[in-house]
C-alpha cells in the first residue's frame, strides 16, 4: 500500500509541476492589448485554457495533500517487526581484555576441599 500512494504522489507532483508551467502568468494579459489578437483562435477558447488549467490545478493539489497526509500517517506508525529479530544476539568482550574465565568447578563425585588446587605463584622479595 505504502509503494501505491508514493507513486501515485510522486505522479501526481510531477503533473502540478507541468500544470502549473503551463498556466499563463498575471502579467501575461499585457500583450494582447498591444496587438496580440490570436487569444481568441486558441484551442481552448479565449477563456478555456484558464479555468481547465485551475480545475487540474487544483485536482491535483487536493490529491497531492492527501497523499502526503497519508503517507506521514504510515511513516509515523512504530514498528513491533524487525528482520533481525530472529537473529541470535552475541556478545563480544571489551577489546583488548579477555573475558574473565569462570570460577573452577570440581570434577563430579569430587568432595568439596579435596581436590588440590594447584599453589599460586610466588612473587621475588622486594629489595
């Protein structure tokens, strides 16, 4: 649904972009005073182009306006899926130390305090 509405916006961006191009401007009504005469042999008429032009115009503008409503609706929903979330999580020890190795567990049917422990080492006198 998201891909049809931003192609229908983006289609529809394009045509008010034409549109509006292709509308005459205010100051435009200026040169048929001073002899440009052939406004009347238009294909649209002496008015047409106008109002044609308008009605596109703003058929567009309408549709442009709810497009851009709805696709900011869809684009502020919150996500609950991810295609990570299947994806077992792994943890990587702080760089440059290894991961502190686990306490020693005797060996089973061992008693506790009977099994020798190995003697730590021995640090030289201090001089």
């Amino acid at each position: 649904m998201y891909t049809l509405v931003s192609a229908i916006h983006i289609i529809v961006s394009i045509i008010i972009v034409i549109v509006v191009l292709l509308q005459v401007g205010k100051g435009a009504s200026i040169g048929s005073t001073f002899g440009g005469g052939a406004s009347s042999q238009t294909i649209f008429g002496s008015a047409g182009p106008a109002t044609f032009l308008t009605k596109i115009t703003i058929g567009a503008a309408v549709i442009f306006m709810l497009t851009s409503t709805y696709l900011t609706y869809l684009s502020g929903k919150t996500r609950t899926s991810s295609i990570m979330s299947n994806v077992p999580s792994v943890t990587v020890p702080p760089s440059g130390r290894q991961a502190a190795p686990a306490q020693a567990v005797p060996p089973a049917g061992a008693q506790q305090g009977k099994v020798p422990l190995a003697p730590a080492p021995q640090s030289a006198p201090a001089k």
